[in-house]
C-alpha cells in the first residue's frame, strides 16, 4: 500500500490543509500542538472512522477530540493506492453519532463499494484496536506489551500461515475437557448430564408411582359419584319435604287467620243478635235527625203570642189621644172626639195582636206534629234493631255505623281469606289437610354429607388432572432419559478421545511452538541485527514472544533496560509483527515520534535503519524537534 495524499478540511487543529506523501519516508516536523498527532489520527479515520460519543462515558474519545471548534464540515480525504488501482476515500463526520457520519469510496474517479463498509477491515484485515497497535508506532508501549497483546489479536492469522497455534490448541482441549469433566470432584458438562439423568430417573420414578395410584382414585371417585347421587336424592326428598311442611305451615297461618276472623263475626253478631241497620237505613235515620233539629230550632224561634212592637204605636197613640182628649173636654166638646180616635188606636192594637197569637198558635202545632213524625222514624230504627235510644242520636248513629262498617269489614277479610285459601291450596299442589310424613335422614344431616362429598370430589378431581398431566409428561421424561444416557455415553467418549489427542499434542509441543515463535523471533534478531548499536545488548525472545536480553550470561527482563532501548527493541518487534502479518501487501508505517527517549548517538543509529526500512516500504514519520528529523 501507498498514501499519496490527504486534504483535511476540518479534523481538530488541522484546517484546510492537504498533504502529499513520498514513496519511501515522509518527514513531517512542527511543534507542539501543530497538528502531527491529529494527522496522523486523521489517517487513521480515514481508514476505520471514529466511535460514536457514548452519553454515559466518562471517557474523552476522538470524535470529541478532533471536533472542529470553528464549526465547518468536520472531515476530509485521503488518495491512496493498493493492488494497482487509486483509490479515495471521503469521509465527513457528525458531532456525536457515527451513524450520521458521511463516507464514500472512489476508484479511478468512480464510486465503489468493493472495499465495503468496513474499508480498513478489508485492506488490513485487522480492527481499529491492532491496526493502531501494529501500523502505528509511537513507542509508548513496553515491549512485552507489544509482544503480548498485539500477538494475541495477531496469532489467529500467524497460526493460519504457520500450520496452527499448538498451544491455543492444547489450551483449548484441556479447556473443552474441563468443560466435560472436571479435573478434581464434580463439575463440568458430564456430571451435569449425569446429574440430570439421576434427577429424570428419580421424576420417572414419581410419575410412575403418581400413574400406579391413579386406579384407587378412580375407584374413590365412581364411589363418591354413587353416594352424591343418594344424597343427592335425600336431600331433594328432603327439601321437598321442609318445602310442603311451610307450605302447610303457611296454609295453618292463613286458617288461623280465618279463625280469628270467623270467631270476631260470631262475637259480633252474639251483640247484636237482631242486627245492624244497613247504610241505606242509617243515612235515612240521620236525615230524620237532621231534619227534626231543623222543626225544633223553628219551633224554638217562632214568635210567642203577644204585641209586636211594629204594632205597639197604636197602643201609644191611643194612649196619647185618649189623655189630650180628656184634657180638651175640659176646654170643648172636640175633645169626646179626640178620645173616641183614642180608644180606635187602642182597640185597633188589641185585635191585630190577637189575630198574631192565632197564627202564631197554628204555626207551633204543625212544628210538633212534624217533630213527633219523625222522633216516631228515629224510634222504630233503633226498636227494629233492639237497640237502646241514647240522648245523642247523632254520635249513636256513627257509633252504629262505625259497627256496621267494621262487620262488613270482617266479612270481606273472611271472603279474602278463603279464597287466599283455595288459591295457596292450588298454586301449592296441596289437595288433602294433613302434612307430608317426616323422612327417615335429617336434612341438615345430608346436606352435611353433601357437601363435604362434593367437595372431597373436587379436591379429587383436582388430583386426578394432575396426575393424568403427570402421567402424559412420563413418555417425555423416559425420552429425555434415553436421550441423556446416549449423550452421557458421547461425553463419556468424547473425555477420553481429548485426554487422548491433548496426549498426542503434548508430544509434538517443542516442535510446534518453534514453528510458531520462529519467524517473527528470526525477523526481530534480523531488525535488533541492524541497530545493534543502539541496543548494546543481545536480545531473545521466548515462545510467548517476550523480549529478554542477555546480560553476564543471564537472561534478565526487558523492564532493566532503559526506556531509549526499550523504544527501540519495541520498534524490531513491530516490524517483526508486520513482516509476519502482511505477507502480500505491506501497509504504510506511521511513526508518531517514538523516539523521545533515545539519545543523539543512539538516534543516529536508528536514523540509519528508518532510511533503510524506507527503501524497502512506505514510512510517514512525525517529529515535533529537528534533531530526531530523519
């Protein structure tokens, strides 16, 4: 692979800038904060993107980092080419979601979507994670770091080119046998199927104890069927029986009543043995009443036989005249005459007053006449009915018809009731008098028994259904246990043929690990080689590709040397790495200024060997200090 150029239009401190790369070694050097760090960042996501801010993360990531602060598109372009064709890739990014960001892919100026949506991915074949750890080289790492972790991610594709990772592979058997059997007690696969065959065979036990008493509870409940049925029977009896007996009970309320009322019309008719007047004769009796109070109160007001004071003036005026006249006699004869007018006033009184009292005598005799009539109606009521004439006809006559009333009254009371009677007798099929003969068994008795038959049937019922569920779960269950015995058996064989093939492994173990470690160990002795004046010691790597160095005939940890060393034995390792893991196309190397630690003598020696690596492949070195410009 080959960069030719970037443009960055906006990504951190980095605006409007476009970059052209050289074939072998590209030098960028400025100062702090310039942009060197965030090229090469930019580089990178072009490539693989940047992660998308996490609301809850604490963490301070690129896209949060590179984000422009002057606003603007936040992105650019980078021209590279791979595999004899010029590719573009453009890619603009949102402020916090990856799933907004922009990107396209251009081949010879055209639109292409053959490196797909994961473009790093498809030209390095690694994630972000060890592209940043294998490409990109910073120094910052330790060396066992770098030989470690990055193999780790690495050693799936070495193992692949190599014939297989051996280790990973006993690992892996011992692992999987571990998994089926546990190396000490219990645990593992095995034992847990073993488990579980115990478990099915002590359920199929159960079940098949549940299906051998399900005929006694079939038996238990045709019996309990059976006896509800009699009680069922007994009880409707029973009923039917209190039933009639309230009915009857019922019916003896309402001829009780009857009685009652029967004995008060004997009693009342035992008082009035002659009867009572009708309302027709009563109303009549009253009118009588009423009618001789009218006579009496005319009778009373009927004038008595004596002058009336419109005639009594004659009186006077005979008086007067007959006393002037006596008095004119003395003076004249004309007096005589005056008298004589008196006496005809006085006389004239007298018999207008005598001709009253004669009316007036008449008048009071018809009164009584009448007043006799009708005493004589009144009389012969109560005689008609042998009933003692009180002074106050009148209240008698309400106190009568208040009687006549109240036996009318018991008299329809008596209608009702018998035909209350007859009806009650037809609406309740009673045809004879006598009560239904009380049954043999108590009814609260056998609605006792009833009811807790009833209920040891449902309980029973509730047992039976589960029990036949039981029941239909046992064919499943001996399933299950033929199946887990046949599994127990594969386990079984399965544990042995691993315990056999991590024994044959074993035995092939030396060969294989130095199959594995060699080509990258023979690449990093091969770079160590090179700026051996740089190390000033002899370096090894163990099959764990650990970095020691040796030092008085002993191999002491990488962590004794100093970090200038360190940085440069990281250095031989991860060109080793690349070797090894890009075997048709080598990347482009982008070194951050991984130097810092290493002095001016040293730095000269590693000069020599990046201007080497260069002729041999792409390298975009940055340097914040002229002094380690390469």
């Amino acid at each position: 692979m080959k960069l030719i150029s970037c443009y960055v239009e906006n990504f951190g401190a980095i605006n409007k800038r476009e970059f052209e790369f050289s074939d072998g070694l590209t030098c960028v050097v400025n100062d702090n904060g310039a942009g060197k760090t965030t090229l090469a960042a930019f580089i990178r996501a072009m490539f693989y993107g940047l992660p998308a801010v996490r609301s809850n993360s604490k963490r301070f990531d690129d896209r949060q980092r590179y984000y422009p602060f002057n606003g603007g598109k936040f992105g650019g372009n980078l021209t590279f080419g791979t595999g004899g064709k010029v590719y573009r890739i453009e890619r603009f990014f949102d402020k916090k979601s990856d799933a907004r960001d922009e990107t396209r892919v251009y081949c010879g100026g055209k639109p292409t979507d053959a490196l797909g949506e994961n473009i790093g991915e498809t030209l390095f074949g690694l994630d972000a994670e060890s592209f940043s750890r294998t490409v990109f080289f910073d120094g910052g790492e330790p060396v066992s770091g770098a030989g470690a972790d990055v193999v780790k991610k690495l050693n799936g594709d070495i193992s692949a080119q190599d014939g297989g990772d051996l280790e990973g592979a006993l690992d892996a058997l011992d692992g999987r046998r571990k998994q089926l059997k546990a190396a000490r007690g219990t645990g593992g696969y095995l034992d847990r199927k073993k488990a579980e065959r115990a478990q099915l065979r002590e359920e199929i036990e159960n079940y098949e104890n549940i299906s051998r008493g399900l005929a006694p509870k079939y038996g238990e409940r045709a019996e309990l069927e059976k006896r509800i049925g009699e009680l069922e029977r007994a009880n409707s009896a029973a009923v039917e029986r209190r039933i009639m007996s309230e009915r009857h009970a019922a019916l003896r309320g309402y001829e009780s009543e009857l009685l009652k009322t029967e004995r008060a019309i004997e009693d009342f008719d035992a008082q009035y043995p002659a009867g009572l007047p009708d309302e027709s004769e009563l109303d009549g009796a009253r009118d009588c009443f009423y009618e001789r109070n009218k006579y009496a109160t005319l009778n009373e007001n009927t004038p008595q036989y004596s002058a009336s004071k419109s005639n009594l003036w004659l009186l006077i005026a005979g008086a007067v005249l007959a006393v002037a006249g006596a008095g004119i006699c003395f003076l004249h004869l004309a007096g005589l005459a005056v008298i004589a007018l008196g006496i005809i006033c006085a006389g004239a009184y007298f018999i207008i007053s005598r001709e009253k009292n004669r009316k007036g005598r008449l008048e009071q005799g018809r009164f009584d006449d009448k007043i006799r009539e009708l005493d004589g109606k009144i009389d012969g009521l109560f005689a008609k009915y042998n009933l003692r004439k009180p002074q106050d006809i009148a209240g008698a006559i309400a106190v009568i018809r208040g009687e006549t009333r109240k036996r009318d009254g018991l008299l329809r009371e008596r209608e009702r009731l018998l035909s209350r009677i007859d009806e009650y007798k037809r609406a309740n099929a009673i045809d004879g008098e006598s009560e239904p003969a009380a049954g043999t068994e108590s009814g609260e008795r056998v609605q006792a028994e009833l009811f807790a038959a009833r209920r040891r049937l449902g309980l029973l019922d509730g047992e039976i259904a589960d029990d036949e569920n039981a029941v239909e779960i046992l064919p499943v269950k001996k399933n299950a246990l033929e199946k887990v015995e046949s599994e127990i058996a594969e386990l079984t064989e399965a544990v042995a043929l691993l315990a056999k093939t991590a024994e044959h492994l074993r035995r092939a173990d030396g060969n294989l690990k130095e199959k594995f470690v060699s080509p990258v160990r023979e690449r990093f002795l091969h770079y160590a080689d090179k700026i051996y004046s740089a190390l000033g010691e002899k370096m090894v790597m163990t099959p764990d590709f650990t970095v020691k160095f040796e030092r008085g005939g002993q191999l002491t940890d990488e962590r004794h040397l100093s970090a200038g060393q360190r940085c440069v034995c990281a250095l031989c390792l991860r060109l080793a790495l690349l070797d090894n893991t890009f075997i048709k196309e080598k990347p482009v190397l982008i070194m951050d200024d991984p130097f810092l630690s290493l002095d001016a003598e040293n730095m000269d020696g590693v000069k020599k060997v990046v201007r080497e690596l260069a002729k041999c492949g792409q390298i975009v070195y940055f340097t914040c200090h002229n002094s380690r410009k390469i």
